[in-house]
C-alpha cells in the first residue's frame, strides 16, 4: 500500500467524528510491530475505511440494521450473511455496521482472488480482510476474532436479477470452523443490495485473462440508492451443539452449515416483508 499509516490516519480524521475517531483508537488490536496484526490490519487504515464507507453508510444507502446486539463484544464469532448486488458494497455496509454496532474490527473473509486486485487488495488487507485459506481463518478465530463470512461466494454476488433473493450453494466452511472452534454463528440478512445493480451479463472469458472469475456487464453504471435493511438473528450456538471433533464429521458440518442457511433464508424472508416493495425508502 503506497499510502503510509501517518497519512492514512490524517485523511481519516479529516473526515470522522470525534465519536468516531474514538471508537477507531478504542479497537482491539493485536500489534505485531509497527501497528500492523499478524495480517496486515492496521488501525490508521481501518479508520481510512470507515472515513471512505461512513457517508455510502449514512446518506447514500441509509443502512438500517436490526439485532446487531446479538454479535458477541468479545470472543471468536463468525457472522454469516448472503451475497448479492455485482459489486460488495453489501460487505462494505455490513463491515461498517459491525463496526460502529458492536464496536470491534470484522475481518471479511474474501475470496483469493481479491487479495491480487491492484492497491484494492493491500488496502482491503489493511482494513482488516484476509484471504479464505484454513490457515488465515482458524488463526483468526482462536485468537478471538470477529469473521465476516459469505458462503454463497462469487455465485452470490454474481447471479442474474432473475435468481434475486435465492440463496446459491451454501458452501460449508464456516460450519466447520464454527464446530471446530466453538464458535457462536450469528446469521445476517441483508435486503437491498439484490436491487442495487442488475446484472444483464457475464463476460467469463475476458473476466479470466483480467484474472476474476468473470467481467460483469451491469444494467447501470454504479450501485442505484436502494436503502440497505440489515437483520441479524440469534447466535446458532454451535459449541453447545455440537463438540469440537465432529467438525472432521462430513455430515455433521452439512447439518450445521444448513441450520445456518435456513436461519439467513427466515430473515430474508422477514425482511422483505417488512419492505412491503419499498427499494430507496
């Protein structure tokens, strides 16, 4: 990242309130040396993150969000929520909620390809995500950390408008690492982004040489103002149902793994009815 931490936090507190400014300084960071964690997160960038997502958050989605009281304040935890909207400004919003709501830095869990984007990937790195490896995610949580998960991945983001609001394949790791860390799971939905971007296409081929999985051919040109409705449910508490050697246990990592899709698919389901069709009210 070619900006240094000094300037970083300069422009951040240009831009946030002292409220904010405080919460960044109050975070719990691990400090590995030079201000940096084990994994690149560094507070400066964090607070250059929210200075960069607070005003998308605050006037142009107006992010609502419902139950974020039930995200454990200390301890490993993985929020899992569904994927939508062509680009992640759904994690964008979700990170900043759970930062100002439960005042502790996520660390979105992103696909590999994410982390070779040009200054995106350093600077998504230094604001706290890594890549979905088994060695990244299982270190983060026995040292107590907050993930930010989306197991529908890039087949979430990228459906068609058509598939709108339908989970895709719900991949199973983060059951695995919940069973095996005794790690609470806290299921998120999030209503608005589905809107925010139709996809008319996929361009696969040059999407590859460009190194993503594809090139996405949008309805506009940027995200529409649709207003972001957030509903966390209850913790699934996988440590009491079930022990940490069952997470070697196939089929108990997909029984778990389907509690917590059927939980996210209910708060869908609650949040589009509480919408009643509204997109940007």
């Amino acid at each position: 990242m070619s900006i240094p931490p000094a300037v970083a936090r300069a422009l951040a507190h240009a831009r946030l309130s002292a409220e904010d400014r405080a919460l960044i300084d109050a975070l719990p960071i691990a400090d590995a040396g030079y201000g940096y964690d084990p994994f690149g997160l560094h507070r400066d960038f964090v607070g250059l993150s929210l200075a960069i997502t607070r005003p998308l958050y605050d006037r142009y989605f107006r992010v609502r969000s419902v139950g974020a009281e039930h995200v454990p304040r200390m301890g490993p935890v993985i929020v899992a929520a569904n994927h939508s909207g062509t680009l992640p400004t759904d994690a964008m919003m979700l990170w900043t909620d759970l930062l100002l709501k439960v005042r502790r830095p996520p660390r979105p869990v992103e696909d590999h390809f994410v982390q070779t984007l040009p200054l995106i990937g350093s600077f998504f790195a230094r604001g706290g995500a890594v890549g979905g490896s088994r060695g990244n995610t299982r270190a983060l949580l026995a040292a107590g950390e907050l993930l930010m998960i989306f197991p529908e991945g890039v087949p979430g983001i990228g459906k068609p408008y058509s598939e709108r609001y339908k989970l895709q394949t719900w991949r199973v790791g983060h059951a695995e690492l919940a069973i095996r860390h005794s790690a609470p799971v806290v299921p998120v939905a999030l209503v608005g982004p589905e809107e925010q971007m139709p996809q008319l296409a996929r361009l696969e081929g040059l999407g590859r040489r460009l190194g993503l999985p594809y090139l996405p051919v949008p309805a506009t040109p940027l995200p529409l103002p649709v207003r972001y409705r957030l509903h966390y449910g209850p913790p699934i508490p996988m440590h009491r149902l079930y022990r940490p050697e069952q997470a070697d246990d196939p089929e108990i990592v997909r029984e778990a793994s389907q509690r917590v899709h059927d939980a996210v698919e209910a708060l869908l389901a609650v949040g589009l009815r509480e919408r009643k069709g509204r997109l940007f009210t």
